[in-house]
C-alpha cells in the first residue's frame, strides 16, 4: 500500500527530507545504478551529521539526487521494517483513504518522473 502512494502520488509540498523518507522507506526506484562522479556527492561519504548530509544533498542538481535516493534505498535492508513516527502513520492513513475513497487522482511514477527531468532538462535514461 505505501509503495502505491509514492507511484500514484503527487508530493505537493513534501520537502527533499519527506521524499528521501518516503523513497527510502516504501520502495526503490528502478534506476541504473552509477558510480558517483561530482564532487559534493562524493563529500557526503565523509560526513556523519544528518543535518550536514541532508544539507549537502539538498544542493545538489536533480539527477544526482535521484542517483543518491536510489543509493539510499538500496542501501536498506528487506528485512527491516521500517520506523515510522505516529505522524507518519496518520498520514500514510490519510493517503490511503484518500485514494480508496477517490478522492484523489493518482498518477504513475514513470509519468511524474518523466515530467521532473524534462521540467529540470535531465536525461532520465540514466
């Protein structure tokens, strides 16, 4: 169910943290993997600060985010559930009903994907 809501749903106003999290926690993004070649990606092996990480991510231009989410995310065990604050939970629910009630309109990840790299001129064969 929560992978469905990061395929179908537009993030709104969900900042670079929210959408790591999400990413992170409900599913991978089926991307080649590449071996980071920019500077400020290759920094962040050496920090150890969240704030610090999340900071120097934030920087970054559009694919290497991208590219650094899909680390991420494959970085995380399967056997792991994930930790979720009550605010999250509440939230997750909303999503849900939300989309069960038809509320909303979902839409696919490869449409919104597709539509951030032309937005941001980013080839997304990568």
């Amino acid at each position: 169910m929560w992978a469905r809501l990061l395929r179908n749903r537009r993030f709104g106003s969900l900042t670079l943290s929210d959408l790591l999290q999400s990413i992170v926690i409900h599913g991978r993004l089926l991307r080649k993997r590449r071996r980071p070649t920019c500077q400020p990606l290759c920094e962040l092996k050496a920090m150890s600060n969240y704030e610090s990480v999340l900071s120097a991510a934030a920087q970054l231009p559009v694919d290497d985010r991208l590219r650094l989410i899909d680390e991420l995310a494959s970085s995380m065990p399967d056997d792991q559930p994930p930790q979720l604050s009550d605010a999250w939970l509440r939230e997750i629910d909303r999503r849900s009903n939300e989309i069960d009630s038809g509320a909303v309109v979902t839409e696919d990840w490869a449409d919104i994907r597709a539509r951030l790299f032309a937005k941001h001129g980013v080839d997304g064969a990568n």
